[in-house]
C-alpha cells in the first residue's frame, strides 16, 4: 500500500503511528513490537535482518514460518 514519505500507513498500530519520524530509535521500538506479535502468533524461526544503511525501502526485514495457515492472517492484520 503505497503512502506518504514519512506518514504511518492508514490503520498502522499506535506504535506505527507512535514511532512515525522518530528515525532509527522509532524503527528499532516498532521492530521489537513485530517481532513480540509474531512470537504470540505462534510464528516460528524469526529472524531479523538490519538494512540500514544498505536498503531505501527499510530500516529491518522480518522472515518468520509457521506450521499452518491458521496463525498467518492474525500476524499480517498486526503489521
């Protein structure tokens, strides 16, 4: 979903919303809070890849699995 540079992306969680501008203390406080979702998703093998510095898109990636389906759409409604 494309947005506005710098402006949290329409229903974006209050930490999205919260850490908007706030450069890479705000992505790193919004990572914590993904990686904390995914966990209570029951997500498995998460893992986190640092980009600053070597990406435009963003600051961090996040890869996670799973054994079913059951959990994916809970974990993609969060992000």
């Amino acid at each position: 979903m494309p947005t506005t540079a710098g402006a949290a992306p329409k229903g974006a969680s209050k930490a999205a919303r919260t850490q908007e501008g706030q450069g890479a203390a705000g992505s790193a406080a919004l990572l914590k809070d993904v990686v904390h979702w995914l966990d209570e998703a029951k997500a498995e093998e998460i893992v986190t890849v640092d980009l600053a510095g070597k990406s435009s898109i963003g600051d961090f990636m996040v890869i996670a699995s799973g054994r079913s389906l059951a959990p994916l759409p809970t974990s993609c409604e969060k992000s």
